[in-house]
C-alpha cells in the first residue's frame, strides 16, 4: 500500500493504491475522509504491477508527496459498487482473520453477503456510515428491517431454543430475515472497519447458531462461521 497527499491552491488531499496479484484498489479523497474507492483488475500480476505504477507516477508528478502519517487502520473500508465485494476494500483485520473465500462470496446464501439480505446489509451499513458519525452498530439490524425495510424485526439474542422454534412457527420468513441481517451486520462491521461491537458480536452468534433452528439443518458454512466470528478479537 502507498499512500500520497497533496497540500496546497487551497485542498488537502490523499490518494493512495493497494495492489495484489492481479488486482489493485485506489481510495482517494479529502483528507480525513473515507473518501472514495475504485477497483481494477487485470489479466496478471504483472500488468497490474505497471498500470498501479504508472498512476503513482502521474500522481507524483501533480505533486502528491509520500504520505507515510496515513492511518490505514482507522481508515473505513467500502466497496466499489461496480465490483462489490472484495479483498482488498475490505479492513486489513478482516481479511487477515477471515480467510476463506466464502466471505467474499456473493452467491452463497449462507455466506455473510450472499443473500439478497446480507448484501442490503453491507451496502446500507457503507452509505450511512458515511453520513452518520455516531452510528450505532449494535442497534443497526433493528433499524433497517423496522425503519428503513417498515417491517417485523425479531432479536434471538436472549430467546430459548423452544422460544426460537416457535417464533419461527409462528412468524418463520420475519424470524429467517432478522436472524439473517444480525450476523451479517455483525462481519460488515468488521469488514468495513476493522472492529465489533460486543453486543453486535453477540448477537451475531446467537443468529448464527439460530439459523440451524430455522433451517432446519445444520450448515458447514455456518459452522465454520460461527468458529471465526467467536475467535475474532479487535485490537
């Protein structure tokens, strides 16, 4: 990752470029700012080696300076909309902690951001983070299904497993999409900013392991799920 800053004719502002096999992710924008994030890819390493070094270039001659203060860390994490999910606009600790692929897969429903739910969950989470600095990550499942979706949300978080199975007898898709949002609220936060919010940590692996009751079937990828989340620690 090389990150760049100009200063001056009245802006202050970064750009940098993270490169990786055949891909590169460029995050630009005033400084202090999320900024935004484009992501390229290409047919090798090699040519995506060139066109990252020719933009460092061209970004150096217009008076971008080395930026070595920028805090890549605290730095919040959103994907290209033209490309959606990926590595390398997901936090460092995200993609150091959770490995396999089937957390950057957008087809398995059982996945984080397979589901048409998970997927609204991670792209609404990126476009209020941006407008709400005091955006409350534990109450966040609640209030998209109720007040942005208008409909029932349901916390599995304290129930009993006979409170869980007749919740979803009584009420199984409400039950099914609540479950469904709380855990992937749970990896987007860690996705997008490194970090968990305990409650939201909690919660998630209540879903998580409520999802078998819903289903009616265990899930290997819940499982190994389940194991990651549980193990994830925020610095």
């Amino acid at each position: 990752m090389q990150a760049f800053r100009f200063v001056g004719d009245g802006s202050d502002k970064f750009w940098r470029v993270e490169a990786s096999g055949d891909a590169f992710a460029v995050n630009w924008g005033k400084t202090g700012t999320t900024g935004r994030y484009l992501l390229k890819e290409f047919s090798d390493a090699q040519e995506c080696a060139e066109e990252a070094a020719k933009l460092v270039a061209s970004k150096t001659k217009g008076g971008y300076q080395p930026f070595p203060q920028f805090d890549a860390d605290a730095q919040l994490y959103m994907d290209d909309p033209e490309v959606g999910v990926h590595r390398l606009t997901s936090h460092p600790r995200f993609r150091a902690h959770f490995t396999q692929d089937l957390y950057f897969d957008c087809t398995d429903e059982d996945a984080p951001f397979g589901s048409d739910e998970g997927d609204d969950v991670l792209s609404t989470m990126q476009t209020v983070l941006r407008k709400d600095k005091a955006f409350d990550f534990a109450a966040f499942p609640a209030t998209l299904v109720g007040k942005y979706w208008g409909m029932t949300y349901y916390s599995v978080a304290d129930l009993s497993t006979e409170a869980v199975e007749q919740l979803v007898a009584s009420d199984g898709p409400a039950a099914t999409q609540s479950v469904m949002v709380t855990y992937a609220a749970g990896f987007a936060q860690i996705k997008i900013t490194g970090r968990i919010d305990p409650a939201l940590q909690a919660a998630a692996l209540s879903s998580l392991h409520s999802m078998d009751l819903v289903t009616g079937q265990p899930s290997e990828t819940r499982a190994q799920m389940i194991a990651d989340l549980q193990s994830f620690r925020a610095q």
